[in-house]
C-alpha cells in the first residue's frame, strides 16, 4: 500500500475547500510535497475514499469511520432511483436501431 501524502484532516481540508470553491492545488502540492495531480484527486476523492469531508479525522481507520451514515445511504438511494428515473425515460438503443430500420423499409418501399 502506497504511503499517503496528506493526513486524514489535510485530505477532509482539502475536499472542504474544493466543495466551497476556494481550493488551491498549488498552494496544497507545496505543503504536501506532491503532485497537482494528487491534490486534485484527493479533491475529486479519487483516493482516500474511506474519508469524507464530514467525517472526524479521529474516526479514521475505525469500522465508525468507514461505514456511511443513514444520510449518506438515503442520498446515494436518492441519487440511483433518480438515474434509474432518467435511464427509463431515455429511449433504448434497440428502439432507436428499430425505429432508424422501420424508417429505412418505409422509404425503400415508397420509391417503388
């Protein structure tokens, strides 16, 4: 496992400040002797996943700390019935393929 750059209260720093809009990756790579791109991803959580940006850095590392809250639950439940929502909406491929194929008879059948 690839030692981390940042501690856990660095990282929930970081995304704090990537959510409000005032992060400054450079500033972050200079302090953490890292990359841009490292900074970015742990903005992006990317890496250090386990954390989140609520959560208290002493609870890193304890079953308390990586298991998601019922709120954190609810959202993600929230977020999936939405893109189920959006993906019934959308027409399939094999409609659209059925559709293109339906068109291209009919126009073939017309100019005869």
């Amino acid at each position: 496992m690839a030692q981390r750059s940042a501690s856990a209260q660095q990282i929930l720093e970081i995304r704090r400040q990537a959510d409000a809009g005032t992060l400054n990756p450079k500033a972050w790579a200079d302090v953490l002797r890292c990359s841009l791109e490292t900074v970015r991803r742990y903005a992006r959580r990317d890496t250090a996943r386990e954390l989140d940006w609520e959560q208290r850095p002493e609870d890193y590392g304890t079953a308390q700390g990586v298991e998601p809250s019922d709120r954190e639950v609810a959202a993600s439940l929230q977020r999936l019935q939405l893109l189920a929502a959006q993906a019934a909406a959308k027409p399939s491929v094999d409609s659209l393929l059925d559709e293109l194929t339906a068109k291209g008879k009919n126009d073939d059948n017309s100019g005869k």
